[in-house]
C-alpha cells in the first residue's frame, strides 16, 4: 500500500474510532473543588483574590449543595449547575472552622478524552504535517463532543477569541513584519555580521549567546522564545549552527528559567491555586508566593534542563541524542541547517536578505528596533505586571520601517519586506491557531479531570512526587499548556500531599510538599516544553526557523534526561521527610 494511502487510512481511522466513541460514551461527571482564601469586606461580603482582582461570592453549605460531590461523582447525567460556592465545617488543629471551597461541575470520557491529542501527536509523529495532525486532533475531539459542525462550533468560536486575535496580529503581522522588514533592509545579517566579528568565533559563542539570552528574558514562554529566537537566529546560521540545536536552547530555556528567575507573572498565578485550609505556610497570599519561592531550589527538571543547554551550548553536554547529533555533524560538516526532508516553519522569504540594490545596511537598523523592544517590553512589566509585547513589537516595527524609509528605501521596497515576513510565519501562526484550538478541545474532553481522578491518598509518599510529575506531563503534552495544567492539577496535588504527609506522618511535612509543589511545576514545563501542540513549542520553531517534528524529536531525549535525573533527585529527597 503506498505511504500516502496508510496516512489516510490512520487519519480515517482515528476520526472513526472519535465519532464512535462520541456516539458510544457518555460523559461522566465529577467535582472539581478548590478551596478559597476567603475574606470579609466591611458590610459582611464574602470575596477571595484571583490575579488581583476581587470576586465576591455567596456560599451555601455543603450539605445543600446542588454540586455536592456525593451526589454528582460518577454521574452521567448533567448537574442543574456547572458552578457553586459552598461552606464546610472542618476540624483544622483540633478546632472547627468554617472553611470555603468553590465547586466545579466537569466532565471526562474516561481514557477517551486523551484521544484527541493522542490522533495529534500520532499524525504528527507519522505523517509529518503538522497542520494535518492539529486538524486531525481538533476533528476527533469535536467528533467525542458531538459537535458536527466543525467551523461554526468549533473553528471560528476558537479563532474568534481575544487570545486568537493576540496571535493573528503580533505573530503574523507585528512579528512576521519586523523579521521581513529586517530581512529587506539586511539588519539582520548587519547584526550576525557585527556580533560575529567581534564576539563570537564559532558555533559554540553563537550558542552561548543564545543561552545567555535565554537567561536574560526571563519572563519566560512566548515573549522569551519570540526575542531569544529572532535575535540569535542570523549570528546562528552564519556560524553552522543547525536549527535544531537553536531550537533546542530557545525552548529550553524559556519556562524553565521562568520558574527558577520567578520575578515575573508565575507566582501571582499559581498561588490562587495552592490554598489549602489549616496548613499554616500557605494561609496568605504572600505566604503561597514565598512558598513559590522556597521551591525553586527543588525545582529539579529546570535547574537540570538549563544546564543540559548550557553544556550543549559549550559543546560540552553530558547526553547527546542521535538525531541531535546527526544535525550537529550535517550543519557543521555540510552547512545544511534542516534535514534534507524538514519543512521549516520560517518560509524561504525569511532564509536570507533581499536588500534593494543601492541600499546600504547598518547596525543601528537591528539595534535600535531591538533595543526599542526590550525596553517596551521591560517597562511595561515593571509598571504593569506584565510585559505587553504587543506595544514592544508595534513600536519595534514602526522605528524599523521609519528607519528604513528615513534611509531612502521606497515604501513599495518596504511593503514588500513587510509583506515576505507575513509570509514567512503565515504557516507558523496557521500552527499555533490550531494548537490553541485542539488545547481547548483537549481541556474540554477532560483528560486532565480523569487524570487527576485517578491517584489516591493512600499513595506510598515516597513516590508521590513523581506520580505527580507524571500525571502534569500527561496532562501539559496533551494539552500544550503548562499554565491549564497547574490550574486542573494543583488543587487537588496539595491537599492530596498534606493528607499524605499528615497520615503517614512525615517529619517534615513543608519540605514533602514542597517536592510535590516542585514535581507539578516541572512536570508541566517538561510537559509543554515537550509537546507539539505547545504555542513554546511551535514558536521555537518559527523563530528558529526549524522543523516542527524535527525540533520536538531532539528535544524530547535531552528534556527526557533532565526530567529523569530530576525525578530521582524528588524521590531521594522524599525520603529524608520521614
């Protein structure tokens, strides 16, 4: 059978097997209860925290409960409500509080809701298209829930959100624009040119200064991966280095430099989800922050996996994959950045410079853009929280064309570079839409609920870290997000870890949920990190210029490694909690 029909046969039989099971399966309900730092206003109201802002809230007690999980945990009939805020009294320390939990109503098809990102990252593994596969994955998931019409239920509601809009116009338009405004001008190859003869003198100083960089913007996922990536990308060609390599060090060190440098949005977030009622270290919100904190030392997977790019960068590293390998050796040896069957996600009108005849490139066309960025994108951390790259690429982009225009390049010159760049990143962007989109379909399903569902408090404690790190991998590869997987899995991996450590009596109770802490953090950074419907992971690749498939089949042994080594160095620890 040729190999094109065996790849239409395993698509049709992938969207069959969904359709059936849509047909054949019927939801199960379960509760998802996360417990609240409630407080009072002054007229009595009670309100808790999410990301600074206030949500006031009306609680009934649980018994009452519409959404009690006695009543509702492995039903297949829908609840009457999808969400209520309930009140229990607990025994905490030998005394009786009342303690707030908010109730979600959620659902999951069992091992079924995994099948969505399973047809995704089969097709993508088998047929190397990655679009296919993401559609492939998006199909199966809408076939489980029913819903046939494929553009009006699920593609354009995807596609019309706030968060589909952000992408469109800062990774097609103000991204793709500037690259192509800088290949039209030749600041990029200016820049490689400029860095090269002074700094760097081989691949190995092209690479350190991507890791460098990496540790630099440390605000960590998209941001970091889209500035690392577009900077070091010219000085890395002209050194040989291949792209998967590049690839390799941009996406590894973006979140797991995010969770050891934490002055970013990381702690504010993930606190709202670590409250659990009676364990005094994590009673406030700066309590969970500082808990954050301690953490990071524990973080195992991103302290291993930063120094795995630093010896790589060095040439120096401790575990070298095969493929790795081969694409070092075929770019240092041939020139040859991708593999002679790669489809890279930076088009060809990115590959090189097209300057105007007559036009003379300077240094100050890359930096002043660049520059321009960072401080746009800083400054607006600073003051706001958050960095707004939308600002720090627009302002980037304009400075760049004006700059150009200023210099005697005709607007139609520049039309045409700003208009290559879109096309350079129109595939990549196209990628990220629909790895958003089978996300969102992967959350729906609930996987990551039935995952969860799964463990017990009657787990030896010594292995509970890594069960954790397991389950947040599952959860995050499926899923291609690390920040959805701690919202499902943090509420109940620490009352899980307290039960755990209270019942068999552990010692050291804050340390043993420390590990645990530290095992979901890391197990949804390998977990995205490593997945191809990861927006880190496509962006790695349009940034870089690389083969999606070809970038996730050498991350995955060298992040494998670190994931390894760092599930070891939590059970060993555990140990000493008893």
């Amino acid at each position: 059978m040729p190999v094109g029909c065996r790849k239409f046969l395993l698509f049709a039989l992938a969207l069959i097997g969904s359709w059936i099971a849509g047909l054949t399966v019927p939801p199960t309900w379960m509760v998802e209860r996360v417990a609240l730092d409630a407080q009072a206003d002054e007229s009595g109201q009670l309100f808790y925290q999410v990301q600074g802002e206030s949500v006031s809230f009306s609680p009934v007690p649980m018994a009452q409960a519409q959404l009690n999980p006695e009543r509702v945990a492995g039903s297949r009939v829908e609840p009457p409500v999808r969400e209520e805020y309930v009140s229990v009294e607990e025994s905490v320390d030998g005394e009786t509080r009342t303690v707030y939990y908010r109730l979600n109503a959620v659902f999951h098809f069992g091992w079924l809701s995994l099948l969505p990102a399973l047809v995704a990252v089969l097709l993508c593994w088998v047929t190397r298209e990655p679009i296919t596969a993401l559609l492939g994955g998006v199909v199966s998931g809408a076939l489980i829930l029913g819903r046939y019409d494929l553009t009006g239920e699920v593609l354009i509601p995807s596609f019309a959100t706030t968060n589909s809009a952000s992408i469109l116009v800062l990774y097609l338009w103000l991204l793709g624009g500037l690259m192509g405004v800088w290949s039209r001008t030749g600041a990029a190859q200016a820049f490689a040119e400029f860095v090269t003869a002074r700094f760097v003198r081989g691949p190995r100083s092209a690479k350190l200064v991507a890791w460098l960089l990496g540790v630099v913007f440390f605000q960590g996922g998209t941001v970091s991966t889209v500035l690392v990536g577009t900077t070091v990308k010219p000085i890395a060609d002209q050194e040989r280095v291949s792209h998967e390599e590049l690839a390799y060090i941009v996406d590894s060190t973006a979140s797991p430099i995010a969770s050891q440098l934490a002055f970013n949005a990381w702690p504010g977030y993930v606190q709202a989800f670590i409250f659990v009622s009676g364990v005094s270290f994590l009673a406030t919100e700066s309590d969970r922050i500082a808990f954050f904190f301690q953490s990071v030392p524990f973080c195992f997977y991103a302290i291993f996996a930063v120094l795995g790019t630093f010896l790589l960068s060095v040439e120096k590293p401790l575990f070298l994959g095969k493929q790795l390998k081969e694409a070092m050796v075929r770019a240092r040896e041939t020139g040859a950045l991708d593999a002679p069957d790669a489809a890279p996600l930076a088009a060809k009108e990115l590959q090189g410079s097209n300057v105007p005849e007559g036009y003379k490139p300077h240094i100050l066309e890359f930096f002043l853009p660049l520059g321009t960025l960072i401080a746009l994108a800083v400054g607006t951390f600073i003051a706001f929280g958050s960095p707004n790259v939308h600002w720090a690429f627009g302002a980037a982009l304009l400075l760049a064309a004006g700059m150009a225009l200023a210099k005697g390049m005709s607007l139609k010159d520049l039309i045409t570079g700003f208009q290559d760049g879109i096309k350079g990143v129109l595939i990549g962007s196209v990628i990220l839409l629909l790895a958003i989109t089978i996300g969102g379909i992967s959350r729906e399903t609930g996987g990551g609920h039935f995952l969860v569902e799964q463990l017990g408090s009657s787990i030896p404690y010594f292995i509970l870290p890594v069960l954790l790190q397991l389950l947040t991998i599952v959860i995050a590869f499926s899923t291609g997000t690390s920040w959805g997987t701690y919202a499902v899995a943090f509420p109940l991996a620490m009352p899980l870890a307290w039960a755990v450590a209270t019942g068999q009596g552990l010692a050291h109770p804050e340390l043993f949920m420390t590990l645990c802490f530290a095992a979901v953090m890391d197990g949804s950074v390998y977990g995205d990190q490593c997945s191809p419907i990861s927006d880190t992971t496509v962006l790695s690749s349009v940034c870089t210029g690389c083969d999606l498939m070809d970038h996730v089949k050498t991350q995955i042994p060298q992040a494998s490694i670190a994931a390894g080594l760092a599930a070891i160095c939590w059970t060993g620890v555990a140990f000493l909690t008893a």
